[in-house]
C-alpha cells in the first residue's frame, strides 16, 4: 500500500475552514443574543441604592454603542478563534477591566478610550476578513481595550453606590453582551460554510464580470 502523503502541520496562528456549530450552540448562541433585551425592561428607580448600583452596572455595557459594539465584536473574536482563546480572552478580560476600574476609581483617568475601541473594531475587521493574526496580537489589544476601557468607567463608582455590587453587574453585563457576540459567531459560521459549499452559480458568474470589468 502506497504511503499516503503527509499533510503539513499548520501554523499556530493558523485559523481552520469554519463548519456550523451543533444545534445545542446554535441555540444557546441565540439565547445569549436574546439577553441583549434585558436592559430595555430594567427598572432601577424602583429598587433601592444597592440592588440600584448592581443594575446600573449591569446596564452600563448595553448603555452607549461604542462599548456594546467593541464587547461583541471581542466575543466574535473569541469564538472564531476557539479553543484556549474562546475561554482565556472574555477570561483576561474580565481581570484587566477589574484592575482598570479599580484604578479609576481611585482617581486615574484614561482619555485613550475612543482610541482603544476603535482598535478592537479594525482588528475584528480584519479578522473576520480572515487575515490571519497572531494570538499573542489579539491579546495584547484586547487587553489593552479592558484596562482602558475600566479605568474610562471607573469614575462612575461613587460613594453614592455600593462599589462591589456595580463591579460585579458591570462585569456581568459585559460577559452576557460577549455571550450574544457567541451566538453571532454562529451565524458567521453558518454563512462562511454556506458561502464556501453551497453558494449558487450565480454569484460566482458575477464575481467573474466584476473582476472582468
């Protein structure tokens, strides 16, 4: 019998064809999406300072665009990568925003914050544009977006509330919209496995004229 050809060990940062995830991770993917409309029926006036400050900080990652934008595209992220990284990303996250927030709150101020996020947009640009990125660069920008990224919100801590109860609804709310970014990672999935196998004729005959004008 003729030995078959050895196929080459690919590279570390090497990101594998995607197929659809089994219909328990759809599913859980999509519940994790759903989560994203408990904001809209919270209601912190009627509860008091400490069940207040637990979901205002729960509510805060929902709040303005620039932050839910940035947390799903990390959980995006981290999906599409898998393995170690689809649990140690949201994982080093959740510790560097813990140390950022607490730094704020004791008085350090980051103005990079902007500048942090729209970083974590264009690698997940380029990452869903299947360029192949080093873990260690993924990594090093995610953590650098939570550090920033608490110690921007970390003045929102006040005397006024308790400080450990919105930590820990802040970190909450930022795992359950990096939960949602999961179940858009299926879909992302589904549509690249599509788009690869079973796209019709159609759209390759136009992709053809677009190349030929």
């Amino acid at each position: 019998m003729a030995n078959k050809r050895a196929r080459p060990t690919p590279p570390r940062h090497y990101v594998a064809p995607m197929k659809p995830t089994s219909r328990s991770g759809h599913l859980a993917g999509s519940a994790g999406a759903c989560l994203l409309l408990f904001p809209t029926i919270a209601r912190p006036a009627t509860l008091d300072a400490a069940e207040a400050s637990w979901l205002g900080g729960l509510v805060h990652p929902f709040a303005e665009m620039p932050h839910l934008g940035a947390l799903l595209v990390l959980g995006i992220a981290a999906a599409l990568l898998g393995g170690r990284s689809a649990w140690g990303l949201p994982l080093m996250f959740v510790g560097l925003t813990t140390c950022g927030l607490v730094f704020g709150r004791e008085g350090a101020v980051a103005p990079m914050s902007d500048v942090i996020l729209t970083t974590v947009l264009c690698f997940a640009l380029l990452l869903l544009g299947k360029v192949h990125l080093v873990l260690a660069t993924v990594a090093s920008l995610l953590g650098g977006f939570a550090l920033f990224h608490g110690l921007s919100d970390g003045y929102l801590i006040t005397r006024t509330y308790a400080d450990v109860p919105y930590v820990a609804g802040f970190l909450g709310g930022s795992l359950v919209v990096m939960a949602a970014g999961y179940g858009l990672a299926d879909w992302i999935r589904r549509f690249r496995f599509w788009h690869e196998h079973h796209r019709p004729a159609w759209i390759d005959r136009m992709h053809g004229w677009h190349l030929g004008a």
